[in-house]
C-alpha cells in the first residue's frame, strides 16, 4: 500500500518498487504492463536501479521488445549515476559492438 501511495506520489523510488512488486506478483498480481509503466516512469525520472534494471528488460527482451538502442541507452543513464552492474553490461555490449 505505501509503494502505491509513493508511486502515485510520483516517487521513483516507490514506482521501482511498486514495480518490483508486481514483476514478481508479490502483494499483487503479477502483471508486466505495470511492470514496465513503472520501472520506465521511474527510469525517466533518473532513479539508477530503474535505469539499469529497464536496460536489462530491453536487452533480453522480457515485458519490451528486444531494443539494443534502448538496452545502451537505459545502462548509459545509469552508468553516468555510478551504477557498476550497469557499467559492466555496458561494457559487453560495447565488446560485442553493440553498446555505441
């Protein structure tokens, strides 16, 4: 309920987790449409982990398309904020000539 509270508070911090929450169906129904509104809201809004966790989604695929572009884009925007988990999938992507 608080994560709901923040998330419509426009927290990004409570979107994340709002979010988190509902990728794994924990406290609410499993459900990716909100899964991605709300990791991207919270990505938009400059929250790191959001960040990196929305480059992950589009890297693999999973709730998005498959987007390169956006999978460097979103870990770019984290690895600017000091988040090394994105630092490193951003450097596999630059070694596979994906990440420029």
């Amino acid at each position: 309920r608080l994560y709901r509270q923040a998330a419509e508070q426009g927290c990004a911090a409570g979107q994340h987790a709002l979010g988190y929450c509902y990728s794994l169906g924990k406290g609410v129904p499993l459900d990716p449409t909100r899964v991605v509104k709300l990791y991207r809201q919270a990505a938009d809004q400059g929250f790191d982990l959001a960040q990196s966790t929305f480059g992950q989604y589009c890297m693999t695929g999973l709730y998005v398309a498959h987007d390169v572009a956006g999978t460097a884009r979103y870990f770019r925007l984290a690895v600017d904020k000091g988040d090394a988990y994105a630092q490193c999938w951003l450097g596999f992507l630059c070694e596979h000539g994906q990440g420029t």
